[in-house]
C-alpha cells in the first residue's frame, strides 16, 4: 500500500507541474514555446579583440604621417588639381565613395566603387577590389598616376607616370611648409613621388578603427552592445552566416589572408551578357574560378558606407543584408559559401542593428599649405 501511495503521489505532483506549465492550464494545450534569446556561449567564442598592426621601426614615422597626412588632402596632386585622395574617402561617406561608380580626375567616370579605407594597413599583399596590387605603395602609386587623381597622362608607361609623379612632387617642394615636411620626413633625401607615396601610406595605416562599440565588447564591456545588437552578434555568427566572408575581428575574411581571398555573391551578373561582366579577380589570376570574385571588405564602418559592393549597386544596408543572407545571385561561379539563411525581417533588423556596432570615427582635416 505505501507503495502503491507513493505512486499516486508522484503522478500528482506531475499533473499539477504540467498543469502549472500549460499555456490553457488544460492537458491537451501546450504553452508556446518562449522567444530564441542570443546564445552567450557562441558569441563568446566568436568574439576575438583586434590585434596590434605590427610595423617596422621608424624613427621618422610621425614626420612621414604628418607629410602624408596633408598630401592625402591635396588636390594639387591630381592631374587637374580638382581631386585629392579624400575626394573618394570622405568622412560624409564613411571613408568610402558617396558615387557608386568613383569619379575620378576631370570628372571622369571610373569602373569601380570606393570602398571605406579603415583599417587599410591590415590588409595583407591584397590592396584594390581585385587584389592586384601587393602593397599599398603600390596602391597609392597607381590611384595617384591612374584615373583616379590623373597624376600622369592617360596611358602614359610606368617609367612615364613616375616622371610625371616625380615632377608633380617638385612642384609641392617649392611650397616652403612643403620642403620643411619633407625634409623632416626624409632628411638628406631629394624628394621624388616615391617620398610622396611612402608618406601617404603611412598616413594611411595609422587610419586604425579598434575602438568601436563591438571592440570595447570584445574587452569585456558587456554593456557596449545592446540586447538587439547582441542578437545581431548571435546571428551574424550563427544562422546568417556572414561570418563565413565577413569574420571578426577584421569583419573581412580576407584581411587575415596574405594575398586576400576572394568571392564570387553574383554582383555585376545578372542580366549582363558575359562579355560585359567585370570579371574581378579573374583579371588578374586568369583562373576562371576567379570570375566576377572580388575581396569582402571590411564591415566596420559600413553603416556610414552606402552605396555598398563594387559596384555600388546597392543603396542601403538592410538591401545589401538581405541579398547576401539570401544567397547572393546565381551564376556559373557563385560561391557555394552564399545559401539562404531564410531571416525573418525582425532577423535582418537585428543584424543591422548588430553592424551600427562596427562605427568607426572620422579622419582629421589637416591645413594644407
């Protein structure tokens, strides 16, 4: 009998249990279940600090900055002295161009978007959306003598555009705060456009974006993201899987990769005859799994950053969300990386919400003498 009783006992606790837990508080009724919440422990193990952006010894790196600094504003530099490199690099734009194709000296228009330049010193031997220049020497060099700032004649040979460069930068030499810059930057050294270039680009690896709000969460400052925000976090890693071309703490895949890596999501195909498609990668490896892939850039800063892709052919984050969460855009060579996530519209906003994390600040308009 006291068996039989505990028996009893214990399937009546159990009914009042389900009884208390039902959501008619009836048998056959069962509560829904309660909303997905961020999973902490995920998060957790994606979330990694930015690393330190290691360089050489440089006793005259300050002076080199300050030069550069000052020549990134300069239109003289360009060939109709109407664009300077901020012209495409804006702090209205994010860093990145406001035109979804740049316009380039003597308003001409040129084949590509310009993306944001935080952080452009961790780029690894991977500089333009193509990856085809191996520093960003050589990516100054050729925005400066090419079209987008015209500082050499259009088609000239590179010995050509070097003596164009060169005699551009004596001109500036002649200007006294310019011949104190440069002698303070290089001491002993007459000045040609290979100064001009080393000081541009060290100006522009000290555009480092490592205080964001996701960095000062990635500290340990819970409080840095907002529970919206932190769902977006979750997502982003998890069921979006934008981390697969876009992983922290870089936000590019490619920017931990020496040489870059390079994706084809299907922007610039669809309904382009293939003979018109600008084919990215392919142009310079002439792999032909490299069609129409370009490098990920970089997400931070991106909600400041519109138009997005390399083409600039999408207006707003939510839309560029949207299509990469739903696969990008079939082609012969689209990424087998890029499936349908399906995110609901609360899914997506959560997301973007998540990449308002990722602000970085603006750059410091020098005197230009």
């Amino acid at each position: 009998m006291k068996r039989i009783g505990a028996i009893v006992l214990v399937l009546a606790a159990v009914a009042c249990k389900k009884d208390a837990t039902d959501g008619m508080g009836s048998a056959g009724d069962i509560a829904p279940p309660a909303p997905a919440k961020p999973r902490p422990s995920q998060m957790k193990d994606a979330v990694r600090p930015m690393p330190p952006l290691e360089l050489p010894a440089d006793a005259k790196r300050a002076e080199k900055i300050a030069l550069g600094h000052t020549l990134f504003f300069d239109p003289r530099l360009s060939g109709a002295t109407d664009r300077a490199c901020y012209s495409c690099h804006q702090n209205e734009d994010g860093t990145g161009g406001h035109d979804p194709i740049a316009i380039g000296s003597g308003d001409k228009k040129l084949t590509r978007h310009a993306p944001s330049i935080w952080n452009v010193g961790y780029w690894n031997a991977a500089f333009y959306w193509d990856g085809r220049a191996k520093t960003l020497e050589a990516n100054v060099q050729g925005a400066w003598g090419g079209g987008n700032m015209g500082g050499a004649p259009a088609g000239a040979t590179p010995e050509a555009t070097v003596a164009a460069l060169d005699a551009r930068t004596a001109e500036l030499y002649k200007i006294p705060a310019y011949k104190a810059a440069f002698e303070a930057a290089f001491p002993g050294v007459a000045p040609k456009a290979e100064q001009a270039i080393a000081a541009i680009a060290e100006y522009m690896r000290s555009l480092v974006c490592t205080d964001t709000a996701y960095d000062k969460f990635a500290k340990g400052d819970q409080t840095a993201l907002s529970e919206q925000q932190q769902r977006g976090f979750d997502l982003f890693v998890t069921k979006g899987r934008c981390n697969m071309c876009h992983s922290p703490p870089f936000f590019s895949t490619a920017m931990s990769v020496e040489g870059g890596a390079y994706f084809n999501v299907g922007i610039g195909t669809k309904d382009v005859p293939a003979d018109q498609v600008d084919i990215g990668r392919k142009k310079v490896t002439n792999v032909e799994g490299d069609w129409a892939a370009f490098k990920p850039p970089s997400l931070r800063n991106v909600r400041k950053s519109p138009p997005y892709f390399h083409d600039g052919s999408v207006a707003t984050l939510d839309e560029a969300v949207k299509l990469m969460a739903s696969g990008g855009i079939d082609n012969p060579h689209k990424s087998p990386l890029l499936v349908d996530a399906q995110l609901t519209d609360a899914e997506r906003a959560d997301i973007v919400a998540f990449l308002g994390a990722l602000d970085c600040g603006s750059l410091e308009k020098p005197t230009v003498p």
